[in-house]
C-alpha cells in the first residue's frame, strides 16, 4: 500500500477543490493507502471548528474528522490561517497547524503527491 | 540518505491569484524541512516561471508602496537569497516582448548568489522529467 | 516518466497542457474539466481530445453538472473516485493539477 | 412609488465558482427588499444566463447526491417559483449544441407559473439597456 | 453628492479584490460621496476581528474601521459568514451583518453600484 | 446607456466584453486587467484596445506590478483612484466589473 500527500489551497467554499480531495482521501483510505492532507492559503477554511451546516454551501466537517478517525493526517498552514483570523482556538479537533515545511516534508516518503491550487 | 526533489511550476500571473505568492514561500520552506527528516535526508524544491507565470518576475513591483504587501519580486529575491533554483522561461518572455533586462535577475543587494536563469523551455521540461513530483501553481 | 493531468476548468489550462510532454500522459477531467469530455463548442469537441493521451472523466463530477455517461466522447472512460486512486498508484507516477 | 430595476448576468458555468449560485440567491432576495424600503417602493432582479453560464441551467443536476450540495437547478427553479425573469441566451446554447430541451424550462412540480426564457442575445442586451444597475457573475 | 454601492464576494487574501474596493471607497468618501459596503460569499472573510497582520497578506482593518468612521455602511452576508464559521461574536467591531435584501435594498437609492463578483 | 467596465483579468473577460454595446463605453483596466494595457503578445497589442471606447489603466495598479505609465499604449488613459471616482460618478451611468 502507498501513501498519497495531497495538497489544497482553495476555499472551503466555492471551486469545490475541497470537496474533490477529501473524497479522494476517502477513495484511497478505503483501499489502505495513507493520506497526508496540507491545506493552505484559503484552504485553511477548511480547519474552522464549528461552521453551520447549510445545504447551500460545501460542509466537509463530518467527513474529515471520519477520515481522520481512520488515520488521515491533516495539517493547516499556521501562518495563512492567523493572517485569516483562524486561531488555534478555533481549529476543528484533529487538525494540526505547522509551517509550510510539514507539506515538503510529507512527500519525503509519499508514492504520489497531488497538488492541488487556490484560485 | 536519499533526496527528494519537488518541481514547482508557476503559470499564473501575480496578484490576481495567491498561488504564485505561495509557490515562493512553499518553496522557500524546503530550507527547514530537516527538522521533519532523518539526517542526510533532504527533500529540495526548483522553481520555474512559465506562461503568463513570467509576469511575476518582472522588477520595480511597488506592491508594498500601493497596497501594504510583500512584493512577488521581495519573494523571488528571499529565494535567490537561499540559494534556490529559479528559471525563467525565455520563450514566454519573448512572447511578451520582454527581455533579461526586465526581469529580477539578482539579490545582490543581500549578498546572494544565486541568480534567475532565463532557460529555454527544453530545461524546464527536463526539470520537470529530474523531479520526484511537481507542484503547479 | 509517466503523467497523470487533472483538468479541473473548461478555459484555462490550454496554454501549460499544449506543452506538457511525456512518455506515458494521462488526462483527467474533474470539476468544470468535464465539460471538455461533452461539449462540442460549435460541432467541435474539444482541442484537448486530439492529444496523444489516455483520457479519463470523473462520473460524479459529469451527474454533478447534469451531464452522464452518454453524453462524453467515445475516447474517454467514465471513472469513479476509487478508479481514479487505482490510476493515481498504477498507472502514473507524477501528477499534475491544472 | 419607484422602481429600481437590477439586471443580473451570469458568464460563469457552475460549481468552479460560487458566483452563478449567490447571482441566483441574491436574485431571489428581492422578494424581501421591501422591509428596508418606504411603501410602494420596489427594488426587481431579472436574471440572464449567457457565454459559459448557460451551462447553469442543465437538467438533472445531482449536485445533491454527488456532493450533498443544492443544485443550481435547484436554485433557479427556486427563482421561478417566485416569480422571477430567467433569461437564457439562445445563440449560446447552440453554440454548445444544446437545445430548449436540455435547460430547465419550469418548476411546476412546485406550482410555478414562470417559466424560463430561451431568447436572443438582443433580448438580453434589452434587458441591460432598460436595467437602473447591471450585476455580473 | 452622490451615493456609490459596492458589492465585492472575493477573499479577502488572494485575489485584491478586497483592497480595491476598500480603496475605491475611501476615495469617493475622500470626494464627499457616501459609500455603502457589502460583502458576500469568500467576502465575508473581511468582517472576521483580530486577523493577524502580516506584509504577505491583504490586512484591510484599519483602513475599514476608519471609513466606518467617516460614515460608510459596511455589512457582510449573515449565512455566508455563518456557514463558513464566521459567528457574531468574531465580527469586526462597526461590521453589520444582515441578508442578501440588504444588499439590494442598498442599491434603491444609490447613484452607481459597483458589484465584483468573486473567484 | 453610458456603461463603464472594469476589466480586471488578462484572460477571462473576452467573450462577455465582445457583446456589450452602449452608446458610450468605457474600459477601464484594474487588477491583472492592467496587461491589457501593456502586454504586446508576439508583437500584437490587445484586441481590447481595438474597440470603440475610452480607455483608463489604474496607475496604482500597473506599478504593483512593475509597469508604469511609459509602458501603457497611447490610446490608454493613467488614472488614480481619485479619478477613478470622478470617472463614476460623472461620465458613465452603469459599471460592470467583468
């Protein structure tokens, strides 16, 4: 079994980038591959605790803490998400916050990286 | 002991977009990528401009005059500053009628030495083809 | 080396595709990139269709946008997410999202 | 007693953006101006899909199903529902080789009467001609 | 003197649609027209206090918190905030939050309104 | 009607702005826009800069850039926010920003 580090830096709402990858991270924990997951730049909406549910727009809570329950590792870009007003305070459990070097680092030993760009 | 090389590849024009701002900074980060890895493990990052990419770097940006930000030109120069691979697509540049002269080509100003190569896109495909996986922004 | 490209918009990644080369090259069409596995913009299918590639079209994304398996060209395959985690570790070793 | 008229023009295909869902939803929150407005005092949104937007106005949308997102469909049968002008460019249609029969025409499985306008580009230009402010998305 | 409606739905980091807008309004306020603000979408993202400041990123506080002293209406879509983990109490002090009808009721009375779409 | 566009990418904005017709028009390039300005791609300036209107490049904008007012083709008008202001509120009616 490999490992897949995917990058994303696109907001949690909107181009649906997020959306694609965490079901892709699903796709591929299902079959038994690792997953790193980094996201940056608007991508770090995505690590917000406590977002409202609404059919209207993209709501990926529930699958990623999931997912992370089934071993995915998830980390926010620090730096990009304080610059946001997303405090550590308010990041979703599970998810981590380093500096961009965990993402680099993550491929060190990833079969396949997938970098996925903001807008 | 093994080297892991990451190719990043900017397309995009700057401003407009964060991602040519993050590809720098992305980049720039494999100087402390260590502290992750065991001894003698490195992973390394090259970058190279391509398409409407080039515009990024061009000199003069007065970003930080007009609206409060780091420059995509400071960007590229931190990452001269680190020794960083950084390519410029000649043909691009050509495209747009811009020259060598146009372009951030140096940091002396911080004691780098490291300088921009104005390549032919043959190269950038060859780095392309030499990295591990690659990163477009 | 062997390829894989996800084109995830109908307009923008022309420009970077058209030059991108390699011994084996794959494209995938997820997001709004559906559209260039269905629509024929004045009878034409789309330029990219005519490249030396294995094209791919992510299912969800086509019934997403009202379009379905008979709608794509007959050189690209319909895949699901697990298909495309198969692809990604088997048959490609870089990928590239555009 | 006046009326400021809004033209709303949706250039972008779905989903890639938010843009053509918050044109609809937006759109749709004229109904509720009035509460902000002195009596008889009217704020409309008429809406036109043209260029790559009218890739909005598919049929049979899983958007729900797939993502667990509503549909634009969704959203513009909403907009029929109450009684909003939906506008969709005939010449881009063809251009894409769609017909009348492939966009959503009605919501009468929720009881609308309004249904959507396939029409010439004039008739969309009319619309941008007689409108008090011009919205695209 | 007239009044000038601006709708902008980009991120507040990525795109400088934000630091545009924010500067367009500070120049017709500058020119003694009124200026009403509102912010939708990705938007949103302009209404959230206590964003760290940092020269990488847009930081547009202090410019908003002093147009909203010179008189300008700023008010940023209450669902999209909310669905993106944007609560009342992280709201930036002098920012309204309301529905999209407010938006449009804004532009009953305004002379030019200016709508930027988002990414 | 007197209709003012901003036209803030380098290449999205085409295909609306080809059709708009008013009995004046403006084009006024922000943002990436400001290539419009500038750029000529293989020798060519851009078709933009053909139509019938008055054209404005944001000053502010082309110096984040690294362009300036030596750069613009001469049928391009530098302006600041100020005039930006003025250009609003008294010679056009209705704004699109594309």
């Amino acid at each position: 079994m490999g490992k897949l580090t995917i990058g994303c830096f696109s907001s949690l709402i909107g181009s649906m980038s997020l959306d694609f990858a965490v079901k892709l991270a699903g796709a591929a924990i299902e079959k038994g591959h690792k997953v790193d997951f980094w996201v940056s730049g608007n991508g770090t909406m995505l690590s917000i605790k406590a977002q409202r549910p609404f059919k209207d727009y993209s709501f990926l809570e529930k699958p990623v803490k999931e997912l992370v329950a089934k071993g995915m590792q998830i980390t926010a870009c620090e730096a990009c998400a304080e610059a946001r007003g997303y405090h550590k305070e308010e990041t979703m459990e599970g998810f981590k916050r380093h500096s961009m070097d965990w993402y680099l680092a993550s491929t060190f030993d990833a079969d396949r990286v997938l970098h996925i760009g903001g807008e | 002991m093994a080297t892991v090389k990451l190719g990043f590849i900017v397309q995009r024009p700057p401003y407009k977009s964060e991602n040519p701002k993050l590809a720098l900074t992305h980049a720039i980060a494999s100087q402390s990528v260590e502290m992750y890895l065991n001894d003698g493990d490195l992973v390394t990052a090259d970058l190279a401009f391509v398409g409407d990419g080039v515009l990024n770097c061009l000199k003069n940006q007065k970003a930080m005059d007009k609206y409060g930000l780091t420059s995509t030109e400071s960007h590229i120069k931190s990452a001269l500053m680190l020794d960083l691979s950084v390519m410029v697509c000649k043909e691009d540049l050509e495209r747009f009628g811009l020259s060598e002269d146009d372009v951030v080509l140096d940091a002396e100003e911080f004691g780098a030495d490291m300088v921009t190569k104005v390549v032919p896109y043959s190269e950038i495909a060859k780095m392309m083809e030499d990295s591990n996986h690659l990163l477009f922004f | 080396m062997k390829l894989a490209v996800f084109v995830s918009d109908y307009r923008l990644t022309a420009d970077t595709l058209e030059r991108l080369t390699s011994d084996k090259l794959g494209i995938i069409f997820v997001s709004n990139g559906v559209y260039h596995a269905t629509i024929k913009e004045k009878g034409n299918s789309s330029a990219l269709l005519k490249k030396n590639a294995q094209f791919y079209v992510l299912h969800d994304d086509l019934e997403t946008r009202g379009l379905g398996g008979s709608d794509i060209a007959e050189n690209v395959k319909l895949v699901s997410y697990g298909e495309l985690v198969e692809l990604i570790f088997n048959d490609y070793e870089k990928l590239a999202w555009l």
